[in-house]
C-alpha cells in the first residue's frame, strides 16, 4: 500500500468537478504548486486566480465571485486561512452566508520543520464558533476526494483542513460515495473504550485499536471528520455503551474536536471518564513529523496508553 498526497487528490478532484460545473472558480495566494490547485489553473486558467500574498483580497474576491452564482474555492496554507483573514472570513463570507470553500492545507504539527509559525493548530476553535460555517478534516487520501465533492454539491461556507504529508488510505476508492455531512464513521467496534479521532490521528488510533486489542481491551474507533456539523449521535451512542472517551487531534486540546466531544458529554449529562488528546497551551517545536508526534504524545502507543488508563 503506498501513501497518497491527499493535496494530490484535492487537486485532481477540482479538475474533475470542473469538468462537469463551469460556475466553479479556484482562488490561491502564491501557493497552486503546494496546494495543488495549479492542477485546476492549467486545465482552466480562465477560472483560476492567483491572488499572491494577499490572503484577505482573496477572501473578498471569492464572496464576490461567490455573489455572482460562482462556487469558489480557496487555497492556500491553514496559517493563513483562517490565520490571517478572520475578519475577512466573518464579515465577507460566514455572516453573507456566501457559497465559499476553503480548502487549506499544512495543518497541524506535522508541517514539521516549518516550525510553530506554520503549524496551525487553531484553525478548528477558530472556525467552530463561526455562525453557519461547516468544518471537516479528511483522514485519508480518498475520504479527501468524497469530502471536496460534498463541499461543491451542498450550499454554504465551508473549511477543510489537511496536513502536509502523504497519507496511507484508510478507505478503499469509490467506498465513500454514501458519505454524509454530519455522520462520522464507525472503524471498529468496541466495548471497553471509544477512541474519536480526525485526520492523520484516525491511522494511529486505528492501529492503537491493535495495540489494545493483544491486551485484550476492545476500542471502538470513530473517524469524526465532520467537526462542524458533529455526530452527537454516535458520540452519545458510542458513550453510553462503552462509557470511556478518548478524543485525540492533530490540534490545541483548546477548543478543538475534543472540547466539542466533552461539550456533547457534559450537557447530555453523560457519565463517561473522558480524556482529550492534542497539543497542550504550547507554541511546538521544529522536526520531523512522526518526532512531533512523540515529543506531543501523538502516537499509537500514546493513544493506547491513554485510553487503557481510563479502564
């Protein structure tokens, strides 16, 4: 099995969708060639936009573009998108409720070496409380793909978020197509633990599910990639039958997936131990990535530990 650049996907998955819809536009801000939108401007450079450094013109232009029937998307890393055009964001496209996708990329500590300029890991608390914006974090290269035709087919403001690295898949191609906006997916079936997880840390969890399963506790995973809307169903669900949360992100413990995941718990008045996984109130360091993963306890052997101390 190789590892697939989910930007990869999320390039030739606009070129397909601009094939077929001749509203959608691709804006960018000096970054096609690591986004991968360059892929959309070469095949339609009459509805691609390189806005260069100027990440907040960019915004205003796609809710423009957006006011005209277009559907735009918008690219470029997550420290700046959301990062430097909150205000943009809010004003221009959540409270205009305009038909704007942003796609950014380079979430997360595995930016690695980048450093803590680059690695965003605020993006989802920042977006969360945004009043009618959507929020998913694809796990894998083709649940990518699915993800970014969801965003095209339904109307409204939306953001999604990946890292930099190349991903193993977790889903097979075309496995995805009954995928829904605000229904999470169940990996494994458990009793003893729920381990809820999104993006590159759905791998981990799914291989701490083997590491607690030769100690013979039994983990259920769930891939949360649907943050805003969240599937309080099935955390409700998944709660009351194995009465152990873990809720782990490539993202501040601060107002992220987890901090929704306990929300749902505390005013359903779920009497469940809980125990959110991410990085704690710190700016990160430097590094290779999986060494960012174990410097921030970010691992499967980390997720392991942490969910069989909840037993």
């Amino acid at each position: 099995m190789e590892k697939i650049n989910p930007r990869d996907v999320y390039g030739d998955t606009l070129v397909k969708l601009g094939e077929k819809d001749p509203n959608i536009v691709v804006l960018d801000a000096d970054l096609a060639k690591s986004t991968k939108t360059i892929k959309f401007g070469k095949k339609f450079p009459e509805r691609f936009f390189d806005m260069g450094i100027a990440e907040a013109n960019m915004i205003s232009v796609a809710a423009g573009l957006a006011s005209c029937g277009k559907t735009a998307f918008v690219s470029t890393f997550a420290v700046f998108v959301p990062g430097k055009v909150y205000d943009q964001i809010r004003m221009s496209v959540a409270y205009s409720n305009m038909n704007v996708k942003m796609f950014s990329t380079h979430a997360g500590v595995s930016v690695g070496k980048d450093g803590a300029s680059h690695q965003m890991l605020e993006d989802i608390a920042l977006m969360r409380v945004m009043p009618n914006m959507k929020i998913f974090a694809p796990s894998d290269p083709f649940q990518t793909g699915r993800i970014v035709e969801l965003m095209a087919q339904n109307y409204g403001p939306m953001y999604a978020r990946v890292g930099r690295e190349a991903m193993y898949p977790i889903y097979k191609e075309g496995e995805l197509k009954d995928l829904k906006i605000g229904e999470s997916i169940q990996l494994r079936d458990g009793d003893d633990v729920t381990i809820i997880a999104h993006g590159m840390m759905v791998r981990e969890a799914i291989s701490a599910h083997e590491i607690l399963k030769k100690k013979g506790i039994s983990a259920e995973i769930i891939d949360m990639w649907t943050i805003k809307p969240l599937d309080e169903k099935k955390i409700l669900s998944s709660a009351g039958k194995t009465g152990r949360i873990v809720a782990v992100e490539e993202h501040s413990i601060i107002g992220g997936m987890g901090s929704a995941v306990a929300e749902v718990l505390s005013e359903n008045k779920i009497d469940a131990a809980f125990k959110r996984m991410g990085i704690g109130d710190v700016f990160c360091e430097s590094g290779d990535p999986y060494d960012l993963f174990k410097k921030y306890h970010l691992t499967d052997q980390d997720i392991a530990k942490t969910a069989e101390s909840l037993l």
